[in-house]
C-alpha cells in the first residue's frame, strides 16, 4: 500500500436535558443533566465512531448505525464502537492510537478521565498509554457554557495491520 498511517476526525454534540443520564467515554457521571440522544448518548464515543470510521473512509456513525432503525434505539455506545472496531479489523487495519477532548461546562471531566481512557483502550485493542482523553469548559459561553449541551472532539490514527 501507498500509505503507512491514515488519520480520522471525529465531531458530536448532544442536548442536555434534566431527568436523563449523562454517559461520557463509556462512564456514567454524576449530573442532574443528561444527553438526549437516540442511543445513550455518548457523545465522546461517538466522536470515536467517526473518527475510526473516517480514517479508513468507511463512512459515518449516522451510515452504519442510523436513528431511524429501532435497532440501535438506546443502545450503548460501547456496543456501536466494538462494531466500528470489528469493521476496520474486516478491512485490514489496526488502531494506533486515540485523542479526544470533551468539552463540557460540569460536571468536571477529571475524576472519570482514567476510567474513560480505560474504557476507550479495551474497546479499541490498544494500550491505556495510547489514549488520551482530556476536557475543557467554554467558559459559560455558548451553548455547552450554558449547559444546554456536551461536546467531543476526537482524532486517531490507523494502519494496516499488516
């Protein structure tokens, strides 16, 4: 092959409503907000989804899992990343390494971050050392500063396993 590593980015967000649960990285935080969402909701997976998806150009999340299959209604997020993780294997690669970021207003990120990278390791068949997940708070402004929303950032690199 022409190329020794390919890179994907990943992007969502999710509205944040009281009375639902708040799943972030495969973990359930404490919070009196949680994401509103055909699925749990994890919106740190999520991103992980399309970014997996987008280094091997094999689509998107909303492609493999949509919302208008009751399939996947409440699903855990867990479950749709082993299914992106089975996918590359199929199509040759390996996963090299994961960097995410959350960005959330509260609650803060930090105590969870071990069991998320945790989380992330297992499901992607990689070492902990090689996923990096971090947070910041926009500061009260827009609309995750307001608490009406979370969002995630992701970007990993892929190989060919071979």
């Amino acid at each position: 092959m022409w190329y020794a590593v390919m890179v994907g980015f990943g992007y969502d967000v999710h509205r944040l409503v009281e009375g639902e649960r708040l799943v972030i990285g495969g973990v359930m935080l404490p919070s009196l907000k949680g994401a509103v969402a055909y699925s749990d909701g994890d919106v740190l997976l999520h991103a992980l989804c399309d970014a997996l998806l987008g280094a091997a150009c094999l689509g998107d999340i909303g492609e493999h899992f949509p919302d208008s299959d009751p399939t996947y209604r409440g699903i855990s997020s867990r479950v749709l990343v082993e299914r992106v993780v089975a996918l590359l294997q199929q199509h040759g690669y390996r996963i090299v390494n994961v960097d995410a970021t959350v960005v959330l207003q509260q609650p803060r990120i930090a105590p969870y971050r071990e069991a998320m990278r945790q989380t992330i390791a297992t499901l992607c068949q990689i070492p902990v050392e090689r996923v990096s997940v971090k947070a910041t708070t926009p500061e009260h402004l827009g609309f995750v500063g307001r608490e009406e929303g979370v969002a995630a950032f992701c970007v990993c690199e892929i190989q060919p396993a071979s």
